[in-house]
C-alpha cells in the first residue's frame, strides 16, 4: 500500500486539472517528485576532485608520482595482511 500525500494547488490550476479527468495526475505529480529529488540528490554530491580542492590538499596530492603512491599502497595492504591479486 502506497502512502497518501495531501497537496494544495491554487484554483485555477486545479479547474484546468479537472478538464483532463483522462490524466493520471498521481502518477505525473510522483513522476516530478522523482526528477525534483533526483537533481536534488544530485547537487549534494561532491567530486573526489572537489573534495580535495576545499580541503587544500589536492596540487599536493597530484604531485605525487603514480609508482610512489601504489608503492605506498601496496605496503598498506601488506601491512593489514591483505592478498593482492595482480592481474
């Protein structure tokens, strides 16, 4: 059972609703509700790129040469015991 959700919409929208009794207005009023959340969800979001950038640490992190942080990796997962499986 789906919950029920009571909205208020001004007169004239809801006269001009009831000239098309053909359409589902539920079904297009979740159908906004989804979108809406979705780029809502969506501007929450933050890069790894930008979480570095407000941190300050990200011309530091990119300087790191690619052997020396894999290197570091590397001993990391030796470190917790970890298998590592090279393809």
């Amino acid at each position: 059972m789906l919950p029920n959700v009571t909205i208020s919409v001004p007169a004239d929208v809801y006269e001009k609703m009831k000239k098309h009794p053909e359409i589902k207005w539920s079904v297009v009023i979740t159908k906004f509700l989804r979108e809406y959340l979705k780029r809502l969800e969506m501007t929450h979001e933050i890069s790894s790129s930008d979480l570095l950038e407000e941190l300050g640490i990200r011309e530091e992190l990119e300087s790191i040469p690619d052997s020396l942080a894999i290197s570091y990796g590397l001993a990391m997962v030796r470190k917790r015991g970890k298998r590592i499986v090279r393809h």
